[in-house]
C-alpha cells in the first residue's frame, strides 16, 4: 500500500510540473504581445487603399492584439478629440490595445538653433496629448541634429529632456528608435539615455535602422556604406526599451529572414527581461505589405 501512495505522488508531482512547466512555456509566448506597426501598410495608406482609421480592424484580422500608429497617416488629427475619439472606439471594436505613436516630421529635437530646437519640442507636445487619449504608452521620437556626435547629443539632450518632463506630467513615455544618423549608433544612444536618466526617457530598439554612413551623407535613399553591428546595437539599447520593434526585409524559402538573425535577436530580448509588446515591421519590396507582415508574424512565433 506504502508502494502505491508513493507511485501515486511522484505520478501527482511530475504531473503538476508538467502543467507548471506549460503554463511557463504559455506565460511566454509573444503571440498575446505582437503589435503591428502602422508603417507594415505604408504602401496601401498613401495608396488610398486603406485609411488610418481602418487599421485597427486590419491588424486584429491578422492576429495581433496591440497597434503602433505612424503620425504621417493623421497629422492634421493629433488635436481633432472627434477623430481622436473615433480611433478609440474603432480600437475597442477590433479588441487591440493602442500602444505607441510614432512621430516624424516634427523638427529635430537636436537642432542646433535653439530656438527650432524648442519649436520641435513644442510641435510634438500635441502628439503627447493624443497618445493620453487613445491610451498609449508612448510617443516614439527621433533623436536627430546637425554637427558632430558630441555637439548633437549636447542638443538633443536639451530637446529630448524638455519634451520628456512634458510628457511626465501626463504620464506618457517618450523614446527614441534608432532611426538614421548618430542615433543608429547603440553606444550614443545609450549615452543620452543615460545622461537624460528619466523615467519616462526610454529607447525602441529596431532590428533594421543601424547604417550611420551613407554614400552621398544624407539620412536615407543612398547606399549604406558603413553599419554598426545590429545584435550589439539592440543589446546596448534593451535595457533602456519600452519597446521592441521587429523589422524584416525578405524572407528564404524556410521562412527566415535573409538580413537579420531572428532566433539571436529574440534570445536578446529573453535575456534582458524585456515583457512588452514587440513590433511587427514589415519593409520589404519583394512580398505584398500584408504577405510580409504574415511572415514575419510566424517567424516570431515559431523563433520565440
């Protein structure tokens, strides 16, 4: 008798930890934590093919549970509470979490005049104020200025912490992708993350974005001629990250990407504790916008 109550609790034991062990494994996976950055559709958007309020819909019919808006496809909207509002309930209809907003075309937050410096400040306060309305964590920024490494991170500095203490007082984050120039370099931006040191300061590591040389010395469309090293760019930048945007290209015929190693960017993301949503970002040329979203969905899923 002693014999089977001993079997019967080992068998109790090693199914309890078997289910444990499940539920760890559940606790893991990113599928409840994918966003799908707004820029996967840039194509169809300023197509006219689909419109910024139908995104929502479109990325929880993919699967996703969290959304990334790109101010370019609302600008005129950021201060329109109507629309602002019609966002929301298009959100709460499609059952996605609005997480961020990423902001463009607002002037540097490193420019060296002081007086466009805090003009940038300015014009992203709005965008602030909307990301509270439809319930965002966080507004993404660029970290961009004109002069030498030192003397924009001087500026930006300036620029990035006024906009941040403004941000504080309405509970928002404010972070900074690695998006071209100085800011594609990880040990700078982890520089000014450190010397800004808020906590509402942050950074949104992108797979993609790490050239910070080009041909003809402009910030985008000429060939890259010097990268700095992705997986020590996102490393440096983890710690800081309030969010994780995955970028992808193209992808083999296995279904893995052709630039970037998935399966090493995600074990950097394990290893630095990072729990939030991790952004789909789709921009390839080869496939449709919505085929290499798809993909790069399953990889992400199948890597984690």
């Amino acid at each position: 008798m002693k014999t089977c109550i001993w079997i019967w609790m080992v068998a109790a034991t090693v199914l309890v930890s078997c289910k444990n062990e499940k539920k760890a494994e559940e606790g893991i996976k990113p599928t409840s934590q994918l966003s799908l950055a707004e820029w996967s559709f840039h194509q169809a958007l300023k197509a006219g093919e689909m419109n910024n309020l139908e995104f929502a819909g479109k990325a929880a019919a993919l699967g996703f549970t969290g959304i990334e808006y790109v101010n370019q496809f609302f600008k005129d909207k950021a201060e329109n509470t109507a629309y602002l509002d019609s966002l929301n309930a298009a959100a709460k209809a499609a059952g996605v979490t609005q997480v961020l907003i990423m902001i463009d075309e607002e002037g540097y937050l490193g420019d060296a005049d002081s007086i466009k410096r805090m003009t940038a400040v300015k014009n992203h306060q709005k965008w602030v104020l909307a990301a509270k309305h439809l319930g965002c964590h966080s507004i993404r920024v660029n970290a961009h200025g004109e002069g030498t490494a030192e003397e924009v991170k001087g500026y930006v500095v300036n620029g990035l912490g006024a906009l941040c203490d403004f941000a504080a007082q309405h509970g928002i984050n404010v972070i900074v992708e690695n998006h071209g120039g100085y800011s594609s370099n990880g040990q700078w931006l982890t520089d000014v993350m450190k010397t800004i040191n808020k906590a509402n300061c942050g950074t949104l590591p992108d797979f993609g974005n790490f050239c910070v040389k080009r041909k003809e010395g402009d910030m985008w469309g000429s060939e890259c001629i010097e990268e700095y090293d992705r997986y020590k760019g996102v490393e440096e930048l983890l710690p800081f990250a309030k969010g994780v945007s995955a970028k992808s290209y193209d992808f083999d015929a296995q279904g893995n990407e052709t630039k970037i190693d998935f399966a090493r960017m995600l074990q950097l993301v394990k290893a630095s504790g990072y729990q939030g949503f991790i952004g789909v970002e789709y921009e390839g040329k080869n496939l449709g916008e919505q085929e290499g979203i798809e993909k790069t969905k399953a990889l992400l899923e199948r890597m984690w």
